[in-house]
C-alpha cells in the first residue's frame, strides 16, 4: 500500500526583481517543481534529497496542504490532497527546523498544550498525551523553561513532540537535523528510524541536503534537482544506475606482472604493499567466481575480495549534472 502518490505535480512562483538597467520592476517566473511523480510506500523512510533550492520545501508544503500545486494530481491515503485537505491534515505530522512557530516567551509545556487544544484533544487525554510525548522525546526535565532559552537540539525535539501530538501516520521531515550538534543529530535519526518507522509503523519522507544522513536513515531515495525528480530507487539502486559493472577490490600475494597479465588484470590498478598485491578492477559481478577459481588453481594465496561501493557524493554529483 502506498502512501502518498504524487502525479505531474507543478508549482511556479513568481518574484519580484529589480532591473537595474531599466529602472523598473520585472517579474522572475521561478518553476520550483515540474512534473514530479513519486509512489511513497507506507511504513517506510523515505528521502527527499537535493541541494538547497531543489524545491524540497516547496514538495514538503504541498504534502502538508499549505501550498496548493498548480497542476498535477496527490492522494494521500486514498483522501485526495487538494479536494479533501483536512482529511490529509488528519493524517500528518510536520517537523520543521523554523524555531518561529513556537511561542517563545511559553514555556514548552504551555507550547504543547496550546498545540494540542488547536487539535481538539480533550483535557484529561490532552495533558497524558503531552506528559507522554516529553518523555518520549526526553525533554520532560526541561519542559517548563521558557523556548526562548532551549537549545537547538531541545528545539527540534520539542518540535518533534509537536507533530506527534495527533499521533499521525505520516511524518514530514524538513531539514530535521539542521544546525543540530552530531550528537543531536545522531539522537534524532535513531529515533526516527528505530522507534517511529520500525516500531511504530509511520511513513516519515525525510527531506535533507546531507548525503551521508540520507545513506543511514532513509530506505528509498528520491534525487530531486531544479524542481525535477532526477532518479529514485534505494541506495543500491542508485548504484545501479551508474555502471552496469561493479569496482571490486582483491588482495593476493605478490606475483609476476607478466602472470597478472595472462590472468587480464590490468596492471594500472595494482598496488603493492608488504608482499601483498591490491587490486582493483572494473567486472561483471558473474565474473568474479571464475576469477577467483582461476587464482586460486594458479596457487596464487586470496587473502580478500571486496565490492567498492560508488560514494553517494559520485552518484549524486553525475546525476544533478
């Protein structure tokens, strides 16, 4: 089941420049998303990567209904996005990074109560939900210091607390670790993926910029570029999408060149070291059994064989340009 589907979605925005040359004011037509389609599976994390103005705000407005698209179509559980929005609204929760929507001069359990009376909770069940979320997110010590003095990763949490006040099914991530400390950060992806998505079954799209955080929290990726979606698929997908063969890594006892080369390694790729030999080469997964069998009935010692993964930075660098 999936989800969220998104069909051709749209958005233009339009800004106001100012040409100096002419003295007057100009209109810039800035196409944040062109025709994006994604099948988001439930019960999964699932990334929205791209540099900063991909449109990976703009997707996450239009999944959180305060955006209308321009054209295209969206459901989210079968409710559809634009004609049955509060329907959608029921069934998400939105983190942001932006400190703004919190009422600084409250302290965070005021800020929680305020929110969870915008979502009808009743009293007895509004404060056991509230006491139950700052403990979760491991902020109740803190709970009744002012938000202006919280740090940002006591910040995140508190917005995280926020949006799963209505217990939704679905999660919109935004930047969630911005301007966090490792530490925090680290915190804050554990989370996500051993408690809400694991355990708890909720589908959280992920939006980030951080190649790295991608690779660990999210289980299928979307490559958004110029308000375009590039590729999608999981890591090992990607991977496939930039080589048909795959780089392998071998370490064998030192040998003759002219053996290697009967064998068809390439001596470009040989590093010696300590009386052993690094090899790397470009195969076909189906010809490294053979290989190996070859190596091995030459007498020639195979101390390691080893796929090199494609860094995420590669595969992202070559498919945004």
């Amino acid at each position: 089941m999936h989800s969220i589907n998104l069909t051709n979605i749209s958005k233009t925005f339009v800004e106001r420049t100012w040409r100096t040359q002419l003295g007057l004011r100009t209109p810039r037509v800035v196409n944040a998303l062109n025709n994006v389609s994604l099948s988001i599976p439930s019960g999964e994390i699932f990334g929205i990567l791209g540099p900063n103005g991909a449109g990976k705000t703009t997707l996450i407005k239009i999944l959180a209904t305060l955006i209308l698209p321009d054209s295209g179509s969206a459901s989210v559980r079968d409710y559809d996005l634009v004609g049955q929005p509060e329907k959608v609204r029921n069934l998400i929760g939105f983190v942001n990074s932006n400190e703004r929507s919190f009422y600084w001069r409250l302290t965070g359990r005021q800020n929680m109560h305020f929110f969870a009376t915008l979502w009808n909770l009743r009293d007895a069940e509004k404060s056991k939900r509230i006491e139950d979320l700052l403990d979760l997110v491991d902020i109740k010590d803190k709970a009744d210091m002012p938000f202006m003095k919280y740090s940002s990763g006591q910040q995140q949490r508190l917005s995280l607390a926020r949006a799963l006040l209505p217990d939704p099914k679905i999660l919109l991530m935004d930047e969630p670790t911005r301007s966090l400390d490792p530490v925090a950060a680290s915190e804050i992806r554990k989370f996500a993926k051993t408690y809400l998505a694991d355990k708890r079954g909720k589908t959280i799209i992920w939006c980030t910029h951080n190649l790295e955080e991608a690779r660990e929290v999210c289980d299928t990726i979307a490559i958004i570029h110029k308000g375009r979606v590039m590729a999608t698929g999981s890591f090992k997908q990607m991977q496939s999408l930039m080589q048909a063969k795959s780089i392998y890594r071998i370490k064998i006892a030192t040998q003759p060149h002219n053996l290697l080369q009967k064998i068809g390694i390439p001596l470009s790729r040989i590093v010696q070291n300590n009386g052993m030999m690094d090899i790397e080469f470009e195969k076909q997964e189906a010809y490294i059994p053979a290989l190996l069998s070859h190596l091995v009935r030459q007498n020639i010692k195979v101390y390691a064989c080893n796929r090199k993964d494609i860094p995420l930075e590669q595969i992202f660098e070559k498919l945004v340009k």
